[in-house]
C-alpha cells in the first residue's frame, strides 16, 4: 500500500476532483490504466490519501515495475497529484518524510519547503555540497596537481641535466675533430712537433746525455 500526505486541505482536495480526479492524475503520470488504482482511505491532517496499486493481466507493467517508476517519480518531485507532496512511503519504507527526500539511492533534497524543515534545507542547499566540494579538492584535487607539479618538475630537471650533458659531448666531439684537423695538417706539411727532451734522452751521435749534463757542458 502507497501512503502520500499532499500540502492541500480537505476541501481544497475535494474542491479539485476529490478521488476521481486523485486516480485520474496519478494514472497519467505513471502511464498505467485507472482500474489499477484502487483509493483506500483519505483522512485530514493536510490531505491524506492511502491507496493500492493492482495491474490486471492488460496492464503491460509488473507491480515492481510500476512501483519503481512511482518511487522515482516521488523522490525527483515529478509525479503529478494535483498538490505538493509532503510525506510519501510504500510498503512501509519511506519516500519523502517532511518534503525531504530519505528514499535510499536518490538525492537527499528538499522537495517543498516547510517551516519545519527549514533547518534541512541549509544543510541540504548549502552546507553538504559545500563540504563535498571542500572533500573533492582536499581528496581528488590536490593531489592531482601535486602529481602533475612532480611531473613537471622531474622533466624539467631530467631536460636540464640531458641538455648539458649533450652539449658537453658535442663540445668534446667537434674539439676532438679541430685536433684531428691541425694533426692532419702538420702531418701533411712534413712538420715535426717540437717537444722538450725527457731527463735522458738518446742523441743523435748514439750518446746518452741528460738534461743536468748539457748544462754543465755548456758551463765548460
């Protein structure tokens, strides 16, 4: 059995159609036949209105079928009964309690506004998707930037380093070439490269002769 409270007073809802016009609306939003519905018993208190939901064999919904497409209807505000829905549950398990949505598996929000409620609705508008925001930057957020600043960071040192360590090659390669070049060319214009004569030195009449020795000689 589906139990709704709608913000209406009784004459309002009996001024509107009363039950007739109840399984009219309701039919239409759910797309079923108006022989499923059977009203049970409406009682003040706004308007309360306790009803039962029986397809026949041409009703091409199941009862589960019908009953989630009332409870989505309920919990995202679009099941049209002619009033506000304040209060709804089925089979015992709440939809709506005070025009706030508490079915599991859909947003908890505020449907219609009370004065009882007012409370529920800060929370719900303001303070809870504040705070998820608030958790998605500390959880999600932040950490992916500092993973991306690292990334960045180590290429750009890795860049740096490889950078010098290429032009310190390229600088050893081509001086290597410039050396080869001026040996090539003495090679090729006969020349012999002076050097100084080690401390003992072999000379050209056969004799050995240091360096200390030419001294003194020179001396004599």
């Amino acid at each position: 059995m589906t139990k709704v409270r709608m913000e209406w007073t009784m004459d309002e809802f009996f001024q509107e159609g009363g039950t007739t016009a109840f399984i009219d609306r309701l039919c239409a939003s759910l797309g079923i036949h108006a022989s499923t519905v059977k009203v049970v018993g409406v009682n003040a208190g706004s308007v309360i209105v306790n009803y039962e939901i029986t397809p026949d064999e041409e009703e091409p919904l199941s009862l589960e079928q019908i009953k989630t497409k009332q409870a989505e209807q309920i919990a995202t505000g679009t099941l049209e009964l002619g009033a506000p829905i304040l209060d709804a549950s089925d089979g015992g398990e709440s939809i709506i309690e005070d025009g706030v949505v508490v079915a599991d598996g859909f947003a908890k929000v505020v449907l219609v506004k009370t004065a009882s409620n007012a409370g529920q609705q800060i929370w719900y508008d303001w303070l809870e998707p504040m705070l998820w925001e608030s958790a998605q930057i500390v959880a999600v957020d932040t950490p992916s930037v500092m993973i991306y600043e690292g990334l960045f960071l180590a290429l750009q040192w890795f860049w740096d380093n490889l950078r010098k360590d290429v032009k310190d090659m390229a600088d050893d390669y081509f001086k290597g070439l410039a050396n080869q070049a001026t040996q090539d060319k003495i090679n090729h214009d006969d020349h012999v490269v002076n050097t100084v004569p080690e401390e003992t030195e072999t000379l050209d009449n056969g004799q050995t002769q240091g360096i200390g020795e030419e001294d003194n000689a020179d001396g004599l």
